[in-house]
C-alpha cells in the first residue's frame, strides 16, 4: 500500500459522520380527517394511504354513531357529541401544528373543533364542506336542501342503502344537524384554511352564485380551489384530492 493510500484510510476512519440539519429533512404534516353526514372513518382509507405513502401522520376517526361506533348510536347525539370527539383525540394523541380537514357535514364539526384548540391548528380545509357563522346549524347552511325521513332520532338521506355491504353510509343522528356552533373565537378566525368545491367545471359559475358557504368562505379571505368531481372525491378521485391537500 502505498502512502496515499494509507493517508486516505486514515482521513476516511477518522472523519465526522456527515448529517443532514433538520432544514434539509421533508418537511411532514398530520392530518385529523373527518368524514361528512353518514359516513365514517372508512371512507378516508384510501387518501389516509396516500398521505401516509408520502410519510405524513394520517388520523381518521369515526364521528359517535357512525362507522363502526354505529353501535352508540342514540337519539341525544348532537353537534357538541361530534366536536368533542376531535377534539379529545386532538387532546389524548398530543397532537400540534395539525392539518384539520372536514368533508360536507364535517365543516359545522371542525368550525367547532378550531373555536375550541386554535392554537393546535397550522391550516383547515373545507371540503365541499359547510362553512357556518357563529350560531349557525348545519339546516341553517343547508336550507332546503336537507328535508331528510326522519325516524327515533336519525335521519334517513335517500343515498342511504342497507342492501350494500358494510362499509356503508348509516342513518345520521338528526340532533347533529340542529345545534348551533360557536364560532367566536378572534384566534380561531385567523387560521389559515382553504375552501375546496366539487363541482364539475362547467357548472363552477353557477355553483358559486348559490352556494352560501362557498360565499362565506370567500368573504372570510380564504384560499378558494374546486375540483371537478362528484361530492365524494375521496372516494372517486382520491389522487387528485390528496395533491390539493398537500398544497397550502
């Protein structure tokens, strides 16, 4: 061996390992999912694997009622039943600086969730969600449009079919639809949050005329996006969901 390389082993033994500083990492997020009227955890399995394929942290949990807590279904599950179930998983995980995201029904659940832990929030999204004023309920936002069979507490939507296998949309319970959200939080209405539309392109103009959500949202200064779909993104065009979620 000659005395350059012994002089190379001897520099490669006895050099610092090389790191990488925390600037020069991916930077991760973790996202709290909350399903819309109906529906249940399952129904953010598929974007849960993209987001978790690209290595953010992925909560998806099931509103009281629904999914597979269809079993603690009863007539006194309200609005309040639902904030408090997101905002003790945001409590009991530890979890800071989350994405929080809510589908149709899920935007009166989240505006209650950022009134309660602003400061656990970096950025919300509402997905062809509604968007409710202080003392608002979701029949206050939905207006005609939610004239639902309504049977011992739950509502019966018409999209609704137990012929299909589980996992499946199940009655709603119907209290959930008439308390009003506190939305009075001066730190909670300066979270950055993004309001997404599904709607198909041709029908974008119409939809924001009539849509008071989409005006509220609007009137608030957030990031408006739409995305040609049906309301069920996520389960239809869940590649082209998770690239808007991972951009804000």
């Amino acid at each position: 061996m000659n005395l350059w390389k012994i002089f190379f082993a001897i520099f490669v033994l006895f050099s610092p390992t090389i790191t990488y500083s925390h600037s020069m990492e991916k930077i991760q997020n973790t996202y709290v999912l909350v399903h819309g009227m109906t529906g249940g955890g399952w129904d953010w399995k598929l974007i849960d694997n993209l987001l978790s394929q690209d290595g953010h942290e992925v909560y998806r949990p099931t509103l009281t009622g629904l999914g597979e807590r269809m079993h603690l279904t009863h007539a006194d599950i309200d609005l309040t039943t639902h904030i408090k179930d997101i905002v003790n998983l945001i409590k009991f995980e530890q979890l800071d600086n989350i994405v929080l995201v809510g589908h149709s029904y899920g935007g009166m659940v989240i505006t209650g969730v950022m009134n309660e832990l602003p400061e656990k929030i970096q950025h919300a999204f509402f997905l062809d969600a509604m968007v409710p004023d202080h003392g608002m309920s979701a029949l206050d936002v939905a207006g005609k449009y939610i004239n639902f069979t309504t049977k011992n507490g739950l509502v019966y939507p018409p999209w609704l079919n137990s012929k299909l296998p589980i996992p499946r949309d199940l009655p709603h319970p119907a209290k959930t639809l008439t308390e009003k959200v506190n939305f009075d939080n001066k730190v909670a209405k300066k979270i950055s949050a993004t309001y997404i539309n599904f709607t198909p392109e041709t029908l974008i103009k119409r939809e924001r005329s009539i849509n008071s959500s989409w005006q509220r949202a609007e009137k608030r200064g957030w990031e408006i996006k739409t995305l040609d779909s049906d309301h069920n993104a996520q389960r239809s065009n869940p590649e082209a969901l998770k690239k808007l979620l991972v951009t804000f």
